[in-house]
C-alpha cells in the first residue's frame, strides 16, 4: 500500500528527531571518550612525574656553592629513616633541610601556606576562608617577629636549614614532587621565617581554645541556670591523677573542685555562631575525639625489667598523608639527636639524644583571653585608661587561583586582633589576647633540649620554652626521671574568664599581671612512686595556687594509663606498646550496663531493643572491630546529646563542646539528675530507651544486632590531602576506609583521621631497642618503598627500633648517600 503524504509528514520529524539524537548520543560518546582518555593520560603523566620525583639515595650528590664545608654522610635505614652524619652542625642543618625535602618537600610547603593563609593562591576560592582567617590571626606577622628577635645562633640554623632546602629546589625544578606539577606552581624559596611559620601551626593546633569561650558564654545565656551550666562545663573530675608521683585511691568518687564563675552574662548574645563550621574554618578537628592530646609517661628503674628507665609517648594528632612528623637521627660535634622532626625545622623535637629522652602531651592551658572592646566608630578603640587609641591596622592581600585578589584589613587593639570578621553571627568587636602575640617572647629552646645530658641542663633550656604549652616527662641514662609543666602561662588577679571579657575602663583585674614562675608550675622529679604520667586530664591538685585552665581533658586515657602501670614492676618496652594500643574503656563500659538497665525496666520494648541489653549486660568494655556492643554504645552515645540539650538549647545544642564532655555526659547519666530530662519523658530510662532506639535507626544497625561490627562503620581513612580535588588519582595515595578499634576515650585515642601521630618507648637500658613509628612512611611520594612501609605496623598495634648507635646504623644500612662540597 503506498504512503500517503500524510504518512510521510509524519515519519520526516521522526527521522529528524532521530538524527538530532543519534547526533547527541555521539557527542556524548565523544566527550566520554576524550575524559578517557584525559585522565588515562593523567594517571599515565602521574606516573611518571612520581617516578621522576623519586629521591637519589645512594651515590654522591654534589652541593655547589659551598653549601657545606665538608662530605655529609646519608645512611637509610630498613624504614628509610636517615642517619645524617656532618663534621659541623651548620653542615647538618644543611643537610638535614635537603635531604627532608627530598621526601616531603610539597608537604612543607602545603603547610607553610596553612599557617600564613596563602593556601587560596592554589586552591582558589575554597581556601579563602581559612586564608582570611588566618591572616587575621597573623601567624606570618608572629613568625617574622620571632625570628628577627630570636638569638643569632638560633636563627643560624634556620638559615643553614633554608639552604639545604633551596638547594633541593634548585637542582630539582623539573622533577619535584608531582603536587607541583597538578597543582601547576613552583615552590618558593625557603626562609627561616618559613621554618618558624610550621611551628606557628602547632601552636595554633594545640593551644587554640577561644572559640570555647564563644560557645560558652551563648551556650550559658540560654540555659540561665549557673547549675546546669557548671554540669556542661566541669573543670576537673574525681577521676583526675596529677602526675606528682603521689599514689592516690581513684577507685572511690571525689568532690569536685570548686568553680568559680567568671563573669554574669548580660551582653552575652544568643545569635547562631555555628562553632563546628568555624572550627573548620580555622582547620581544627570537629569531633569530639579528636582534640588535640597525647599519652606520656616514665617508669624508673625500679619497676622495669632492666632496672633502667622507660619512657614512652604517643601524641594524638590528625592523621595525613603523609604524616606530620619526619624520623630521623641528626648527628655533629656536639650533637646528637634522634626521634621525630617536623618538616620544616630543623633539630629533633620529640625523642631522644645519648642521655636524656623527653616526650609531650598537650597542657591544655588558658593562654587566650577575649575581649569585647569599645570602639567609636572612626577608627579608634577605648583603653584601659579611658583614652581613645587608633586601631592598628595590617593590610593583606591575599592572591586566590583564578580570581582578584582580596585585601584584608586586620584591625588590632592593645590586646590583640579584632576576630569578628570571621565570627558569623557576631557583630561585637572581640579581640584575641594571646600569649604568642607577646613581642618579648622569641625562644624556642629545641637545640638546648637536644644537647642537655642531664635534668639540671634540660630543666634549665625549659624554662625558655614560650609556647604551645606542654606537659613533658623526662627519663635519662643515669636513671632519674621527671615531669614538667612547659610554657608561659597568664597570671590572671581575677582568675580564668572562661567566656569573654566585657571591657571596662579602668578594668585592671581581666588583664594578664605576670606569667607564672616556672618553677611554680606542676612538676615532679624521682617520685617515691617512680612512676610518672600525664594524657592531657588535670595535673594539678586542688592545692594548686594558680590556675591553669578551666578546661582540662576527659580524664580516662590517664587514669586507665595508672591502673595499667602504677604498682607494677618488671615492665619491658613490650609493655609499653600494650598500654599504648590499649582499647579498654571503663566510661563506655559503664554506661553500656547503665543503658543495659534502661532497656530491662523501660516501657515496652521490641527484640532488637532486648538483644541490645543482652549484649551491653555482658560486655567487656572493649572496643574491638568485631564488638557489637560496642556499636550499640557508640551510637547510643551519638544520639544521646541532642536527646538532653535540644529541649534547652535548640539549634545552639550543636555548639557545644568541652574537653570534658564525655565526663560531663558520665555524671549526667549516672546521676539521673531530673533537671536535664526532657518533661516528655517519665524516666531516664525511657530517655536512655530512646537514645538506643534513635542509635540504631541513625546507625543503620541490622536486623540481628550481633553482627553489627564495630569496625564495619567505626574505620580509619586517612587520605592525601588532594584527594578531594582529585580523587580519582589519589585514591592509591591513602588507605581507604579499615576496620578501627578503640575510640576517643581508650588510650588508643582514635577517630576517623585522627590518632596516634607516631609511637615512641626509649629503652636505657639498650638504646638501640628504643622503638618509634609514624602511621604511614617516611616518603610523600607514592612510588617510594618508604611512603607506606611502617603502616601494616601502625595500624595492627607493632612497633620496630630505631637504630642510634654507630654500630646498629651501620647494621642496619639500606642506603648510603653522600653530599659533597
């Protein structure tokens, strides 16, 4: 039958149709292809660029411009770690600033621009925020201040380091690290200033606590209730052990210390400030495990197997690719040092040298003050005397990828820089007081530290120690041990303002008067106990003249650390590692009976709801990857704080956050108090009922609670730090989402990219044996066999020794470089 012309009207716009979208389809296929193709040649230009950045590490390498005076000796150990051997110290800090960044020379870079807020000139607009904010803080103006006030032969060596390194960039511009070439920039030269801004950062990492201060005083305001308000906030606990050697009974509660209220809260505003986003903003963790602390402790001999001092330290950090610290072992006349570097600094900062040893923990002291100032609007701020003062203005520009630049006016009064620019929600002028803005303070005493031989000299180098504060243990090979509280602290008449400081002319009582005396502050040496240990909880006792802070950490980690250790003698360094990797917790124990109680006298409940009391009642307390009580607890818990603080707080429930608050969250529970449970439920059983019952529906708990696995949702994924730019081709520079056990409350102190930063035991009596690992590798190049050779012992709870003497280097010698004049 023929077509009609009708029919043929019809099938034209069909065909037409078709080819528009057939021609569509191909497109599609085309550019599908050509991004193929784009990024198997990107994988394939990675390759080799990571290939090429692989570092020399045998042979000779030539240092031209009498960089050093004499041939410096490179040996790499089974881990990579290198043994640096120079016939003068300058010569060292030359070597030991080319051969760092030969491993991680792009990581030094990444964090010099955290600190001075350049990361936007090659992240673009997405680091802008933290740019601005950390322009305001003024690291790069703190950094430069130190290091033209510092000692001449303090700044010698940061400038002998910047050499080595600026030679690194120099021989190597076209095969350095393969960031470089994705991001499509060259480093700059190094400068001592560069060196000074890498500490800046871990001063800002572990002393930064304003921002509690914030949430605090909104947080307050709402609830209006002084009891409530010292229940979120306790300072201190019964479960406290301050590291004076004395043997205390923790196995009965304690009164709490008393608390002193700081300031009424009648200006105080209750606009949403939103602190986790600053947080991030400012690049600090927002989790509740994952504050900034660490383990430490020293046994004497009297209670080791050797009869000579052990000493170990962990130090709690954010996890990266690759890790924050750099092993190596620095030796010159007059110099000897081993342990982990920073990347960036020169000398050792945490280890041991041939006499004595010394690890940290984060103090947690108040050295910030806020101040809400008075200004006139014409650019001038009210002082102390009633005078009207100029605002110090600094005037910063920051570059951003792909953008105009944005100028940053930082205005600055006699206490500190004005923060409200980056406080959303605020529109009071706060300024940062802050013991790093102190223009008289310019010490840092690592090379003291590092070539001490015995606690009088060591001692003494600590008292120069400006900042972060520190609680640091000491054991030496003549078999004293010790602690000691570091840092300069405010003397304050009117004690800790834990909110901020309403300015008031003629106010003299909120200022800072002195700094309190070192040997005033907390410390102990050769204790009758001979056991000494600090993980960042109270070390002081409620004798204590001058407070330190209002915020301590929960004080778990170090009252499990005693009752593992204290008591104990014949300890070995396998000891050590145990009590490092330990993942028994007595809170979440506690309240996993607690909420098994709940459950068993609540209302009517379901099978889910039964088999969760079944295995809570019966529970061990350990946060094992296979645990499924311990899923139940955890989720629990997560559920838990909005239960109590939303029907006070709101939205603002969110802001809240406290170093003790797993202790706060203890007491609430365990106590029953009626005042925090919510006039909808009849019980705290039923609440703790709800609380299980909400965990297990945001927890996507299944059906058979028995195989809920910890380690199936609770994981370790530490990543490179382009991974989210690019994450296609760094997904093999991490280690992807892994079972992980503990949590924030175990000695193991873990979370997500959070944890143990390194692990070190120094053992007197064979110094050889001494252990210490970082999470993934000396390298930050994937291609390396050092970039993630130390994980597998990392993550499954071994360790391995770092040779130190000639004779063990030599032994245990991979690689051997040598740098020439």
């Amino acid at each position: 039958m023929p077509r009609t012309d009708s029919a043929v009207s019809t099938l034209a716009p069909r065909r037409s149709s078709f080819r528009r979208l057939r021609f569509v389809l191909f497109a599609l296929a085309g550019l599908v292809l050509l991004a193929l193709i784009a990024a198997v040649a990107a994988v394939f230009w990675l390759h080799g660029a990571a290939r090429a950045a692989l570092p020399q590490l045998d042979g000779e390498i030539s240092l031209a411009g009498a960089v050093v005076s004499s041939p410096v000796t490179v040996r790499r150990d089974a881990h990579g770690v290198p043994h640096i051997e120079a016939a003068t110290q300058t010569d060292l800090w030359v070597a030991q600033g080319y051969v760092t960044a030969q491993d991680r020379l792009w990581q030094m870079d990444l964090y010099r621009r955290n600190s001075a807020g350049d990361l936007a000139e090659v992240f673009g607009g997405t680091a802008l925020d933290h740019d601005r904010a950390q322009r305001i803080l003024g690291f790069r103006r703190v950094a430069q201040r130190v290091y033209a006030n510092m000692p001449a032969d303090d700044r010698a060596r940061l400038d002998a380091y910047a050499r080595g390194v600026n030679l690194f960039i120099a021989q190597h511009g076209d095969t350095l690290p393969a960031e470089f070439g994705l991001l499509h920039y060259k480093p700059a030269q190094w400068t001592g200033v560069d060196s000074l801004l890498i500490g800046m950062m871990m001063v800002d990492s572990l002393d930064t606590h304003w921002y509690a201060k914030l949430s605090r005083e909104r947080i307050a305001a709402k609830l209006n209730n002084a009891k409530l308000e010292a229940q979120l906030y306790p300072t201190g606990s019964w479960r406290d052990h301050p590291p004076t050697g004395e043997i205390l009974d923790l196995t009965k509660p304690q009164p709490l210390p008393a608390h002193k209220d700081d300031d009424d809260d009648d200006d105080a505003t209750t606009a949403e400030l939103d602190i986790p986003a600053l947080k991030r903003t400012l690049g600090l963790p927002d989790c509740d495990a994952c504050a900034a602390g660490s383990n430490n402790w020293v046994i004497s001999g009297a209670h080791t197997a050797s009869g000579k001092p052990l000493l170990a330290n962990d130090m709690h950090l954010g996890i990266s690719v690759p890790n924050i610290w750099y092993m190596a072992d620095l030796k010159a006349p007059g110099y000897h040092a081993a342990g982990v570097t920073l990347p960036g600094m020169p000398m050792v900062i945490e280890g041991h040298n041939e006499h004595v040893a010394w690890g940290y923990t984060a103090l947690y002291a108040d050295v910030q003050d806020l101040y809400v100032e008075k200004l006139d609007g014409k650019g001038n701020y009210q002082g102390i005397d009633g005078a009207w003062m100029p605002l110090h203005v600094d005037r910063e520009v920051i570059h951003v990828r792909g953008k105009s630049d944005v100028t940053v006016n930082v205005q600055s009064t006699a206490h500190g820089p004005i923060l409200t620019p980056i406080l959303h929600g605020e529109s009071r002028p706060i300024a940062l007081k802050w013991v790093l803005y102190d223009g008289s303070l310019n010490t840092l005493p690592l090379f003291a530290m590092n070539t001490a031989s015995n606690w009088t000299e060591f001692s003494a180098a600590l008292q120069q120690w400006s900042w972060p504060t520190q609680n640091l243990v000491y054991a030496d090979d003549a078999g004293h041990i010790a602690y000691h509280a570091i840092g300069k602290i405010p003397a304050r008449p009117n004690g800790i303002a834990g909110k901020p400081v309403r300015f008031a002319e003629g106010d003299t009582q909120h200022e800072w008067s002195a700094y309190i005396p070192f040997d005033q502050l907390p410390n102990s040496a050769d204790p009758p106990s001979g056991f000494l240990a600090t993980a960042n909880a109270r070390v002081t006792s409620d004798k204590f003249p001058t407070p330190i802070t209002l915020e301590w950490s929960d004080p778990y980690r170090a009252e499990r650390i005693y009752k593992l250790l204290q008591g104990r003698d014949k300890l070995t360094p396998a000891d050590m590692l145990a009590t490092q990797t330990d993942i028994y917790s007595e809170v979440d124990q506690e309240l996993g009976h607690r909420i098994a109680y709940a459950l068993d006298h609540s209302a009517p409940k379901d099978a889910r709801l039964r088999q969760a009391a079944d295995l809570l009642r019966s529970w061990d307390g350990k946060l094992t990857t296979d645990s499924a009580a311990a899923s139940v607890v955890s989720k629990t818990r997560d559920a838990l704080w909005p239960l109590i603080l939303e029907p006070k707080l709101g939205k603002m429930a969110r802001d809240y956050g406290w170093g003790e608050k797993t202790f706060a969250e203890e007491e609430i529970v365990m106590h029953g108090d009626t005042v925090w449970l919510p006039p909808y439920y009849k019980s705290w059983d039923d609440l703790l009922t709800e609380a299980v019952r909400r965990g297990l529906s945001q927890g996507k708990a299944p059906g058979d609670l028995g195989k809920w696995a910890y380690g199936s949702w609770h994981v370790i994924d530490i990543e490179h730090p382009l991974h989210g730019l690019l994450p296609w081709l760094t997904r093999n520079a991490g280690t992807g989402e892994l079972p992980l056990s503990g949590d924030g409350t175990t000695v193991k102190q873990v979370g997500r990219a959070f944890g143990p930063s390194q692990r070190l035991t120094v053992d007197w009596s064979n110094v050889d044996g001494s252990t210490e690992n970082i999470s993934l590798g000396e390298s930050g190049n994937p291609y390396s066999e050092y970039f993630r050779d130390q994980w597998s012992d990392y993550y499954n709870g071994r360790t391995f020794a770092l040779p130190f003497t000639d004779a063990a280097v030599q032994a245990d010698t991979h690689h051997t470089l040598r740098l020439m004049p």
